[in-house]
C-alpha cells in the first residue's frame, strides 16, 4: 500500500515528491515536499478517499506540519466521501 500511495502523490502532483512514509494502523505520516503551498489538503483528501482504512494523514518535512482527518477537511469545506 505505501508504495501505491506514494504513486498517487506523485502522479498526481508532478513536482511533489516523497522522502519517508510510515503507515501505523489507521496513522500515516508522510516526509512530503510540494512545489507550491497549500497542496497538503488536497493529497490528503486525496488519500483519504481513496483509502478508507486510512483515518488521519500527517505530513512532516520543510518548515510546515499538518495533520488532516475527514472531519478536519469536511469542516474546511472540502468534500470528503
């Protein structure tokens, strides 16, 4: 499955790239580098539709860290199945 998901990021996502993933459970936790800002929700919501074993997606690398759920991006407005 790690390697499907880091597939999907970076076909998805051209100039995205993984260095680490660690899939825990129902936790993943990715080492992501994007091009732009702001894609982290999208790969997120992303992985958590097409995943649904997955519960919370948690990226870590760079100077930013977010951890995303169906809830956290259901509330932002995104839509999540």
């Amino acid at each position: 499955m790690k390697d499907a998901i880091v597939k999907l990021i970076e076909s998805n996502y051209k100039k995205s790239r993984v260095w680490k993933i660690d899939l825990s459970g129902d936790y993943l936790t990715l080492n992501c580098t994007t091009n732009r800002g702001g894609l982290h929700p999208y790969i997120a919501l992303r992985i958590l539709n097409k995943y649904p074993e997955i519960r919370t997606v948690h990226f870590t690398g760079g100077w930013v860290e977010g951890v995303y759920t169906r809830e956290t991006l259901r509330w932002s407005g995104y839509k999540v199945k």
